[in-house]
C-alpha cells in the first residue's frame, strides 16, 4: 500500500459562464414573407452570457429590410451590432451599433447578405430585441418606400437615458 502526501501549493478559482442557445444561425428568407427574429425569452428580459449571432440571407436577387419592432438592451454593456456581408469578425463589415433602449428603425442592406450579433454581459438585462427580416427585391438603386436608414458608414446609437 502507497500513502499520498499532497500539499496545497494555490487554490485556482474558475468561472465558467454558459452561453445561452441563439436559434438558427443561418436564415434565408424568400418572396415577402417576414421572418421574426428575437432575443432568448423576449418579451421577458433576456439572460446574461449571451453572444448569438445569425447570418441572414436574401434569396433571388433581394436585400434585406431588418425592421426593429421592439428594442431595449443594457446600455453600455450589452449591445447589438449588424453588418452587411457574412464576415461577423471584420470591423470594416460592420455597420450599425446599438445600445440601450430605443424607438424602431429600418435598416435596408447593401446586398444580399448581412449579419447581426447581439452580446449581453455578466450583469443587468432587458427585454432585448425583436425584429422583422424581410427579403425585398432591388430595382436598381430603388427599394420600396419605408422609413428607413440607408447606412453607407458605421453608426453607433446609444441611449440618452
């Protein structure tokens, strides 16, 4: 028989923090139809830890209209971020920023490809977002009239309050 002596040297304290699960990653959205996209437990304030990104798509030729319906994050440290094409970690992609609770905008794609991320932290929540996609077919330089933002250089709202 062995005998184990063992001395405690250092303890090593570890946080392990689970992300919580996005839904579908990748979104195609065809003809007209919208296609609801909203943060985990919305209208309820969503959980911390989160880091969800989904790449959207238009089919046949169309752009993407992102219609904020409902808006509402921890200002500063949670955020909300989209950007045309599907390259998520370029900064050059990005372009729009969003932070804290705000009223509904329209955001119409360059193309037919965008991305959007939408990142909490350990602390805080709010109700989140909840957004219409919706595929539109480009004529040109025309699109359908909406109130919208047609976004050529990198925005960054952030509440007032």
């Amino acid at each position: 028989m062995y005998k184990l002596k063992a001395q405690l040297k250092s303890i090593i304290f570890v946080s392990i923090y689970l992300t919580v699960c996005c839904g579908a990653s990748d979104i195609h959205l065809e003809d007209d139809v919208p296609v609801e996209l909203q943060s985990y437990n919305f209208p309820n304030t969503y959980p911390n830890n989160m880091n969800c990104i989904w790449f959207v798509t238009a089919l046949n030729g169309g752009v993407v209209m992102v219609q904020f319906l409902d808006f509402d994050t921890e200002i500063r440290f949670d955020y909300f971020s989209l950007g045309f094409g599907h390259d998520d970690i370029s900064e050059e992609s990005r372009v729009l920023y969003m932070t804290g609770p705000w009223s509904p905008i329209s955001v119409i794609s360059d193309g037919p490809r965008l991305w959007i991320r939408f990142q909490t932290d350990v602390s805080k929540s709010g109700r989140g977002i909840n957004l219409h996609l919706r595929r539109l077919q480009s004529q040109g330089n025309s699109f359908h009239c909406f109130f919208h933002l047609y976004v050529t250089t990198m925005v960054i709202l952030v509440s007032p309050q």
